[in-house]
C-alpha cells in the first residue's frame, strides 16, 4: 500500500482526480478523518470534509505512474 496527502478543494480537482483513479484497475480509497471512500467515486468524493487535506491509500505495488500523476494534487 501507498499512500499520499492531497487537497481537492475545487470541485475541477474532483473531477481531474476521479478521472485519473477510474483508469487504474487497483483499489484506491480516500479517507477524511474517520471516513473512508471510494476514490473513484465522485459522490463519494463530495461526501466528504474537502477543506481539510485527505490520505489517498492505493492497494497495489506497480503505481509509480499514479503516484506520479497525482503529485499535482499533494497537499
């Protein structure tokens, strides 16, 4: 598992991120606090605090390209 900080405090950063993450086959969840969603979901996305920066955990080995491509949201 990997995980990094991000920040989607525009509802444009929403939808750049949910794009990124559904091209990817692994499981990837978004926590705020105690919450924890899909990252691939938008609604889900939405139901959470998104003031405050969130973890971003990816359940896979071979994400250097996400990790890279969502280096533009770190927080």
């Amino acid at each position: 598992m990997k995980s990094l900080k991000i920040s989607l405090e525009m509802a444009q950063k929403v939808k750049e991120f949910v794009t990124i993450t559904q091209g990817c086959e692994c499981e990837i969840l978004l926590k705020s606090g105690k919450y924890v969603v899909d990252a691939k979901s938008i609604l889900g996305i939405f139901s959470l605090d998104l003031s405050k920066p969130l973890t971003v955990e990816i359940y896979s080995d071979d994400c250097a390209d996400l990790l890279a491509q969502l280096q533009r949201f770190a927080a």
